[in-house]
C-alpha cells in the first residue's frame, strides 16, 4: 500500500502528451490502448473478487474463543483443482485470441496497397532517415505524413538495431542492420501506421542503441492530405539563398558539410549524413535541442556544429559505420559559423507551424 501511494504520488502526473500510449492518434495505439485496458480491467475484477473472497473467509471463519478443533480438511480436492485450473485456462484463452487478431491487424502489410504513402525509416547512431520512394523526397529528423492515410513503412538500422516508436501513432517495431551474402537487406520489417488527426507527435528509439539512445527523438508531423501534397511540392523546390551573409555561408556549406548533407531533399547521392533540407522549420536540432525560436535555433546549430559529440556522447566513434560528424569549433572562426548558419536558417520550404497544426 505504502509503495502504491508513493508511486501514485510521484508518478502519475509524469510524461509529455505528445509522447503517451494512454492518448491514442492512431488505429494501432487505439489497439494497443484497448488491449491494456482490457488486460487491466480483468486484473482489476480478478483482483476484487479475490480480495471479497479472502476477506470473507478472515471474518467469518476466524477461531472463536474456546473453539479448538480442526477445520475440515480440503487437500486434494478435485472439484477445487479444476475450477482454479479451468478459471485461468479460459481467462488467458480469451486474451490470446484478442491479442494475437489485433497483432496480426497491426502487422499487415499494405506495401502493395496503391493508397498507402510508401515510407523507408532508417536508423542511424543517433539520427533518422525517411525516404518516401514514390515521391522522390528524403528528408531526416522530421517525419510528415498525411492524416487518414496508411503508411506503409519499411524499417531497417544502418549500424545497429534500434527501434521505431511513436506512442500516440503506433507500438514499437525494431529497425534490424545486415545484409546476405548476395548484397540484399537482410530482416528488412514491414508494418503500417496512420494517424487519425493533424498534430505533432514525438518519437524514440525503444531499443538501447549506445549512449546517446534516449536522445534519438523525431517528430511526426501529420498533416491535412491537401498540406501533405503541398510539403511534397515544396520540398522539390531548390531554395535560392537571398542574404549576402548566407552567400558566404553556402560556400562553406560546400567546403565543410557537403560531402556527408545533402540541403536539397531530392538528392540522388546516398551521403551519410542527415539531409538538411527545410531545417531552417525544423522544431529541434539534432533530435532535441531546443528550435522554437530563431534565437534558440541559432544557439542549437552553433553549439551542435562546434561540438557535436558533446551533445550526442560517443557521436565520434560510431560503432559500425566510418564517417562521423566532426566537431568545427576548431575549423570555423565565429564570422565563418554566423554565415554557416544564416544559410542553414533560409533552407525553409514549408514550415508546419503556419497550418495551424496544433500540437497535441
Ligand atoms: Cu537508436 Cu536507441
């Protein structure tokens, strides 16, 4: 009792709603959700009608006073055996069979369904890549996707296994590295997910990664399938940079960053880094420093480009892969990161936050 007050106390008011299982978006976390209340609700019947029970026989088979002789003795009882044998039985019968449909219902396959938005995450130490085949478009950190529609995702991991999970959209699905001797992937996982309304919800890596596992965040952006079609035409678009400083800045670009990131999202070359297009609207760096304001953006990208492995421990020494992300704060002058970032600030083609997507 003490340790459930305590946890009562300390716990219930935790967690951030946009990364909760307990406020589904989406026909998978809406399975999810009601299968643990179920679970719960029957743990909680099973739970009171013990409790009536044991409570019952306390008081009314407690000794009298004076009273010494044995009560009847029930060892061996069969009738006895079979009813806390068979209650059970058909207890985890039913939740085998609800759980094992709604797994299979969240596990189809739609990679064929010509409705469904095609999607490719791949996870990388300690960042995400989203290629959407169909469309020509890769773009990292920040997942758009259309309200109503299915996503049909393919997941594979670039150096370890890691695991996509976006609790309000749907349950966790590993992301496996490998390949067979012939180059093909190897364990390549299929499922699918929607969400049912607009909003952003938050993403994790579920599946201890290295140090920096719990800073692997992204976003998913769901937008109105009319702004989803506007994003998609946006995102073609090369941006022109305007300011003389962000000039500058784009020759540095080019000299420092251009052979591992990509600023136009349809670049064919497969670099090694995070495709960069429209970060100057994206709503954190590097997964989670703070980039609600241009102030706060600025501070990001400087403090991330100088020491990148000060804010993604052992980001220098990935495990699997060669090429790293280096820290520039010994390699660019304050002038020369000032017009570095002005240029990443006008990479913006489409900015979430004028659709009035509300966060949820
Ligand atoms: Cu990637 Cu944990």
């Amino acid at each position: 009792m003490l340790l459930f007050t305590f946890l009562v106390l300390t716990l219930s008011a935790c967690g951030d709603p946009r990364l909760s299982a307990l406020t589904p978006n989406g026909t998978n976390a809406e399975e999810s959700l009601y299968l643990i209340k179920l679970s719960a609700y029957i743990m909680f019947a099973i739970m009171a009608v013990v409790l009536l029970l044991l409570f019952y026989v306390i008081f009314r088979f407690r000794a009298k006073p004076g009273d010494a002789s044995i009560p009847k003795q029930v060892e061996g009882s069969a009738l006895l055996e079979f009813i806390w044998t068979a209650i059970p039985v058909v207890i985890i019968t039913f939740l085998a069979v609800i759980t094992i449909n709604m797994t299979f219902s969240m596990a189809q396959d739609h990679s064929n369904d010509p409705n469904a938005v095609k999607l490719e995450v791949i996870a990388h130490q300690y960042w995400w890549e989203f290629r959407y085949p169909e469309l020509g478009i890769v773009t990292a950190q920040d997942l758009y996707i259309p309200k109503g529609k299915k996503i049909a995702a393919t997941l594979r991991g670039d150096d370890v296994i890691h695991s996509f999970w976006v609790p309000n959209l749907t349950g966790k699905m590993d992301t496996n590295p490998g390949y067979n001797r012939d180059g093909s992937l190897q364990n390549v996982n299929h499922f699918t997910f929607d969400s049912k309304s607009t909003g952003i919800f938050l993403g994790k890596c579920a599946e201890l990664c290295g140090p920096s596992h719990p800073l692997m965040e992204f976003k998913v952006i769901a937008l109105e399938p009319e702004d989803f079609d506007a994003w998609v035409a946006k995102m073609k678009e090369p941006v022109q940079v305007k300011g003389s400083t962000a000039v500058e800045g784009e020759k540095i670009f080019q000299q420092n960053c251009a052979a591992c990131h990509a600023v136009d999202a349809t670049d064919p070359a497969k670099r090694p880094g995070p495709n960069l297009a429209n970060i100057g609207n994206r709503l954190t760096i590097a997964g989670y420093l703070p980039a609600e304001t241009e102030k706060e953006m600025r501070e990001s990208l400087a403090k991330w480009i100088a020491e990148p492995n000060r804010y993604k421990p052992q980001n220098e020494q990935a495990t699997v892969k060669t090429v790293v992300m280096p820290p520039f704060k010994d390699k660019l002058n304050q002038e020369a990161m000032d017009q570095l970032i002005d240029f990443l600030l006008e990479q913006k083609q489409y900015d979430p936050a004028r659709l009035h997507v509300g966060t949820k």
